[in-house]
C-alpha cells in the first residue's frame, strides 16, 4: 500500500514536469524577459566560465543562488533551458510543501480528495504563478526555499525535534541568500520560531538525549551557525562583496507611507505612471484574478475562522499584512514582488474552499462540474498572463538578431536592452546612454532606441539628453530593423 502511494505520487510529479515542459514548449517562451532575466542568465554563463576556467564571473547585484543553481545545471542541460527547469522544479517542490503545511495545519478527513484538487486549480493553475514558474527568474527559488521553512517551523512547534529546527533555519538562509525580499516574508515566522525555541523547557525525544536542555539548544544553534557561515563562505569565494549595496538600493531609500496613497512615480528607471495607488494595488492581491479569482468569496471565512493550529494562522496572517505594508510603502508596483507572497495566501484559502465545497456541492457529481469550469477559468486566465510577457520576450530574440547582422566592429549605443544583446550573443562593443554625457560617437556606429518610450519615461534625464544630442549633431540612418518601437539608426 506505501509503495502503490509512492509511486502514484511520482506519477502526479512527473505528469506536473511534463505539462510545464510542453506548455514551454508550445508557447515558445525561454523565460527571459526584462531586465533582471537577462543579468541572471549573463551572470549564469559568467558562473559556469568560472568553474569551467577560473575567469571571474564578473560583477552582479542580486544573490548568487539563483544564476549559481543554473550554471550547475547547464552542465547537462543548454544554459537558458537550466534556468527555466531551476524555476519549473521548485514550483513543484512548493506545491508539495504546500500538500504537507495544509496537511499538517486543518484536520479533515477529505483531505485525501479536496486537497490535491485545491492545489492542481489554484497552486497549479494559478496564472501569475504559473507564469513565474516559467520565467528565469530567483523568486521561484526563494519561494521554495521559504515555503520549506515554514513546513520545518510548524513540524518544529509540533515535534519539538531539533533537526527540524536546523532545518527551518538552514532553508530561511537558503530563501533569504537568494531573494533578499524573503527575509520580510519569513520574518514573524522566525520570530515565532524562536520565541518557542528559548521558551522550551523540555528535552527532545529523540537526538541529543544524553545532553541536558541547554546543551541541546546551543548545539542547535551551532549548527545553523555553522551552516550559514559555510553559505557565506561559498559565497564570498565566488563573489569577493556579499551585499554590493543592496541595503542602499534607491527604492529602499525612497521608502515611505506616502507611497501608500500614490499611484505615480518618478524613479532611477524613469516615470511610471499606474492605474491604482499602492494601498489600493496590494489590497487587490486577496481577489486578484491572476492569482486567485475566487479570492473575494473565500477572503471573509479568513476573517471569521478558528483553527486547531490558530496560533499559526495568525503568524501567517500577520507574516502576510506586514509584507503587504512593506511593498505599499515603495515608490514601485511589481507583480513578481506580490507573487512572492502568494504561497502564505493559499494556505489561508484552503479552508475557506473546503468548507464551500463541503456545503453547497457534497454531490460528485456538482464537484466535477465546479472543478471544471474553475480550471477552464483559470487556464484562460494563465493565457493572458504569459502571452505579454512571451510576446515581449520573443521580439527582444528577434530584435537581437536583425542586430547581430551587423558586423561586430560597430559600436552599440542603446539602453534598457543590453541584457537580452548579450544573451543572444551579440559581440559588439555595448555602450549605455543611460550612464555617461555623451559628447561625441565614432562612425561605424548603431543606434538602438526606443523613441516613444524615451518621450513618455525619460524627458529631462540623462537618458534623453545623449539621445537628443546624437539626434543633432549626427546624419543617422534608419534601417530596417524595426520592432515593438525599437528602431535601429546607423551613423557612418
């Protein structure tokens, strides 16, 4: 019987793998789009150059974890590919998680039924984040590593087992080393953690039985110390500055509760303008469709709810309101930053479905119908989500390659797409108008812009005014290689 489970659960595992491949694979879409894509991917090949030759991996922002993961898998596999399958597995390490906090947390004899088809239609299917299982992107990769330590916190408060209490540290640092954003996540959580951890009196069942109480705890402690000093250790021998100025990162800086009440900005990236001010905008991630259409029917059971394990609901409650305050208070809106909290969600909606379920359609028959109609829904809603940003990420491919027809002796003035020309392996000499006066261009020169998005985000910044000046002082030619606004000019 254990092994008949085993093996149908692989099967559910694997079937998961493969739906993912082949939609990657129908729609087309590689994972890079935007900028931090890009730079993970570049960063990714400087990696495995590094392992492979010795020759430094260059400099990057974000933690290494993510491009790091990648570089070891591409390996085996093609190095775009090695990203995406990093993100494409660790959305399935989640929702197995998910399975085993949901498990432990709301006693129900359904679970067996209701369970997986909660997860399937809105873990699974969930638009936004099924997307982000598809894009190279870290978020995916912290999230796993965050929803493990959240499973190994509450087997901690209910086992009292001191691997599980390493093991929730270990995955935090593991969640926190490679999306900084995690560690507001799992902040409360941690706390949590640790409050329990120094309040506990007794000693374990199992492990360390010989030593005292407060032997166990420092023993604990020394292996999370020893853990994470190894992290960093490996961390600081591929990249010699841990934190390049992470902490003083302009939308950090910026932060403030005016922001809660603003919906437009003008920032390092330019002007951005948004439909909803910020308060608005996090409000809506409870009944967003691209996360949870349903959210605006199961969002009062959260608020009227009792639970065996209430004090872990609240923690999550609490976990989720003070990172939704954090992100209201930046002079930003950002999909991916939301998405990150979307597995803290799905715990709380679980028993709001349930108890729909197991009162308005007990019948099987209701159920099929219901669960077919919310996978149609939220498959139609997944469609919509990836087609911008597949579309967006296969003109960025076309785009690189009218400009790699151009011999690699030209110089390439652009901004905002040296990424994606890197990644396509574009060899020309790159330089930004972004950062820098130009006061003069050599012949034999390209010129990449996008000229609406200059007049509509850059009036008055740096930016506009190189633009400005090559557009006075040079004959440029337009050439042919024209896509989604970008027009390529050459200067001879």
């Amino acid at each position: 019987m254990k092994y008949k489970r085993l093996i149908k659960r692989f099967l559910i595992i694997t079937a998961g793998f493969v739906s993912l491949l082949l939609i990657v694979k129908i729609s087309g879409f590689n994972g890079q789009y935007g900028a931090d894509s890009y730079e993970y991917a570049r960063y990714s090949l400087g990696l495995r150059d590094f392992f492979s030759t010795g020759a430094a991996p260059g400099s990057f922002f974000w933690p290494i974890l993510y491009p790091l993961s990648g570089a070891l898998l591409s390996f085996v596999f093609n190095p775009l590919l090695s990203l995406q399958l990093v993100s494409i597995i660790t959305f399935l390490g989640t929702l197995i998680y998910l399975y085993l906090i949901i498990k432990m947390t709301e006693h129900s004899p359904d679970h067996s039924e209701v369970l997986p088809v909660y997860l399937f239609l809105f873990g699974f299917l969930s638009p936004y984040f099924l997307r982000l299982a598809l894009s190279s992107m870290s978020d995916m990769l912290s999230i796993f590593f965050y929803t493990g330590a959240v499973f190994y916190i509450i087997k901690y408060r209910l086992c009292s087992k001191n691997r599980y209490f390493f093991l929730a540290a270990a995955f935090s640092s593991l969640a926190v080393f490679t999306h900084y954003s995690a560690a507001l996540v799992l902040l409360i959580p941690l706390l949590y953690l640790l409050f329990y951890f120094l309040s506990r009196n007794e000693v374990p069942q199992n492990g360390f039985q010989k030593f005292p109480g407060i032997l166990n705890k420092l023993l604990a402690m020394i292996g999370v110390l020893v853990f994470t000093s190894a992290l960093l250790f490996c961390m600081k021998y591929i990249r010699h500055d841990l934190f390049p100025n992470t902490f003083s990162h302009p939308l950090l800086q910026r932060w403030s509760v005016k922001n809660f009440f603003l919906s437009e900005f003008n920032s390092g990236d330019g002007a951005e303008s948004y439909r909803y001010i910020n308060l608005i905008y996090e409000a809506l991630f409870f009944f967003q469709p691209g996360f949870c259409f349903l959210g605006i029917l199961f969002l009062p059971f959260i608020i009227v709810s009792s639970s065996p394990m209430h004090y872990f609901v609240l923690v999550i409650n609490f976990s989720l309101a003070f990172y939704l305050l954090f992100l209201m208070g930046l002079p930003y809106q950002n999909t991916r930053l939301v998405t990150l909290a979307f597995p803290l969600l799905l715990i709380l909606y679980y028993k709001p479905f349930r108890k729909i379920m197991g009162t308005y359609f007990k019948a099987r028959s209701k159920r099929i119908v219901v669960y077919g109609c919310i996978g149609i829904i939220q498959l139609t809603f997944f469609v919509f989500a990836l087609r911008g940003i597949n579309n967006l990420s296969k003109s960025d491919r076309i785009l690189c390659e009218r400009v790699g027809k151009y011999t690699p002796d030209k110089t390439i003035y652009t901004y905002g797409i040296n990424g994606a020309l890197r990644t396509y392996g574009i060899k020309n000499k790159i330089i930004d108008l972004g950062i820098g006066k130009i006061t003069s261009i050599p012949g034999n020169s390209l010129i990449l812009v996008d000229e609406k998005e200059l007049q509509e985000r850059w009036q008055g910044r740096l930016l506009m005014e190189n633009w400005k000046f090559i557009r006075a002082n040079y004959a440029l030619k337009k050439t042919d290689v024209a896509i989604n606004d970008w027009i390529l000019y050459e200067y001879k």
